[in-house]
C-alpha cells in the first residue's frame, strides 16, 4: 500500500496509523494501517477502485458500535461520516449512510414523523443500521425501508428493496455479501402526533438509562434472543451476572452487556464472550449466537 498513491486520490481526509479507541464505542485500543473519510459518493468510488485494483484489504466503518477489534487492522477502514445528507418530502426520508441513528430519529419525531421512535439510543449510523437491521421495542430497520441505494461487487448503484434486502433479526443482505455498501436509504414514515412522538422518545431513552450500563463503554446486546427467551436471563442464570475478566465484566446491570470497566482488551471481552456461550450451552443446552461482530487483526 502506498501513503502517496492514497493521499493523491484526493477523496477526503486520510489517517495512518490511527489508533482505534475512539472509532468504537467499547474504546478498545488498537491501530489501523489507514483510516480514511470519504468526503463524497463519487469519492467512495473512487477509492474503491483503487482498493480492489490493488487488492487490498478494506472494511466500512460506522460508529463501531457493534464492533470488536481483536488486534491491528492491516488495511484500510473507510468511514462515511461525511456523507450525510437528510431530505425530507412529505412523510418520506431520504438520507446518507453515514447520518447517525438517533439524530434521525430526534429529527423525524420533531417533524411529527412517525416510525423511528424505538431507534432514539441507538449509537450506530443509518448504514450499519441497515447492515444490522437494527431494533428495539419489537420495531427494527425493516419497518420502515422502502429502498436502499447499494455499490455492488461492479462499483455500480443498484437500488435494493424489501424483497431484496432478506431482513430477518438483526441480520439482512449486507452480511451475506460483505462488498456491498449502503450509499443512501429511503425510508417511508407516517404522520403522527409530534408530543405522543417525543412522549414516547423521553421514555424510551428513561428505560435505557434505567437498564441498560450506559455508564461504562459497551456495544450495546452482546448475543441475540434465542426464540422467546433472553440471553440476558440465560447468562444471568448461568451464574455470571457481574463476572469480569480483567478489565471486561458482564454488566450488573444488564446481563447481555459487557463493559469497559478498566481499560479492557479485546480478548478480555472475547474470553468473557466465550464463557457466557459455554455456561449457558452447559446449564439450558443452548447455543448463543453472538449480535457483536469481531474484527481479527494481527498482534505483534
Ligand atoms: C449503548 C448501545 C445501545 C445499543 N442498542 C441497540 C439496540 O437497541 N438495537 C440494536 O439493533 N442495536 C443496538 N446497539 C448496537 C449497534 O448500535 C447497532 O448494531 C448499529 O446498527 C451498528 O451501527 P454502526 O454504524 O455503529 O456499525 P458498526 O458497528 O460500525 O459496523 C457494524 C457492521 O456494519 C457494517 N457497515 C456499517 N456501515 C455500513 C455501510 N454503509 N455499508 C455496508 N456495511 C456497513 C460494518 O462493516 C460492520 O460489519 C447498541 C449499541 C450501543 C453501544
């Protein structure tokens, strides 16, 4: 990979060596080789081209908050922050990748738009919302979706719809095919009663401060629901409520939570990850399915 060749590109700012603490939201500490935000679509192209023209190894990055960097990521990590544009017409949203979630979701409400409320608290951004088919309170991404703009395998724009998109539980379409990159999402809303809207936000953001551990670094749910269960019961259960492996610990609050609670590494969290599957296929013989995605890097 060539420093030079990357700056020449002129397609946004462009970082080497970045340390990683502040690009996910557990603050694991580690490096990428390169980070880089794009500054626009047709930059996004752009350097794309010049990736797979060198064969180089590249990931898209949201807020990474649902992310493990297990180790140094030798390549390039491309951020879309700065693709975020919102139209609004009528009751529908058209609106970048790269826009936060909950601001989406403050925004729309305070418009009298119905739909989003479930999503304020969600850290992640509109693309890795997508990516995750986000949810809450028995409403998720695939709610509200009516197409999402792609660059496919080729670079091309192709539009995706529902039928396209295989939504299922925090899972959809992007994760089968990795080259695939949310550019831009239409969303349908409803016109509703603003208050009622922004009644239901204030609640929805009290339950979370009331269980969830948002006092200390966390990626939010580490394991999916098995069907009509809790993983959080099923750990909680398992007898590992509160048990830290160094600086990583299962939140006291909210068993399907690990926290950063003292300058925790990515294997603290990993090894605890591990434990919490074995515990609970030991004492319910199921098999927890992790939500958090882990990304393994290199250790010198
Ligand atoms: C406090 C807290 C609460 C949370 N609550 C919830 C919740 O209620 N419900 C819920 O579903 N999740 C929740 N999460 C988890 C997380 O916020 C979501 O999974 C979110 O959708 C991740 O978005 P992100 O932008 O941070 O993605 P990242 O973590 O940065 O990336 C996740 C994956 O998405 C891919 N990706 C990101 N952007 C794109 C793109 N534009 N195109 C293609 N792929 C892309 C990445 O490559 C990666 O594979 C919570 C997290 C925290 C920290």
């Amino acid at each position: 990979m060539n420093k030079e060749d990357i700056i020449n590109l002129n397609v946004g700012e462009v970082l080497f060596d970045v340390d990683l603490t502040k690009y996910n939201t557990y603050r694991i500490s580690s490096l990428a080789s390169v980070l880089v935000e794009v500054d626009s679509v047709s930059s996004l192209i752009k350097l794309l081209v010049y990736i797979k023209s060198n064969n180089l190894k590249y990931m898209i990055l949201g807020t990474g908050s649902n992310i493990i960097f297990d180790g140094n990521y030798e390549g390039i990590i491309i951020r879309l922050s700065k693709l975020n544009n919102v139209e609004i017409t009528n009751s529908d949203v058209i609106v970048e990748a790269g826009y936060n979630l909950t601001k989406l979701a403050n925004l729309t409400a305070n418009l009298g738009l119905e739909g989003l409320e479930w999503a304020v608290g969600i850290p992640g951004t509109v693309g890795g919302a997508i990516y995750m088919n986000a949810g809450a309170y028995k409403k998720a991404m695939n709610d509200n979706v009516f197409y999402v703009e792609i660059l496919n395998e080729n670079l091309e724009i192709k539009r995706l719809y529902l039928k396209d998109l295989e939504f299922g539980y925090r899972s959809s379409v992007l994760q089968k095919y990795k080259n695939y990159t949310v550019i831009r999402v239409a969303l349908s809303l409803k016109f509703g009663n603003k208050e009622e809207l922004l009644q239901i936000i204030d609640d929805r953001r009290k339950r979370r401060i009331e269980t969830q551990p948002l006092d200390f670094p966390n990626a939010g749910s580490v394991f999916r629901n098995p069907s009509d269960l809790f993983a959080w019961k099923l750990i909680e259960e398992a007898g590992l409520k509160g048990y830290a492996i160094n600086g990583a610990k299962i939140s006291d609050k909210h068993s399907n939570f690990i926290v950063n609670h003292n300058n925790a590494n990515a294997k603290d969290i990993i090894e605890l990850i591990n434990l919490a599957k074995e515990s609970v296929k030991k004492k319910f013989d199921i098999d927890l399915v992790l939500e958090q995605e882990i990304i393994r890097g290199t250790y010198e």
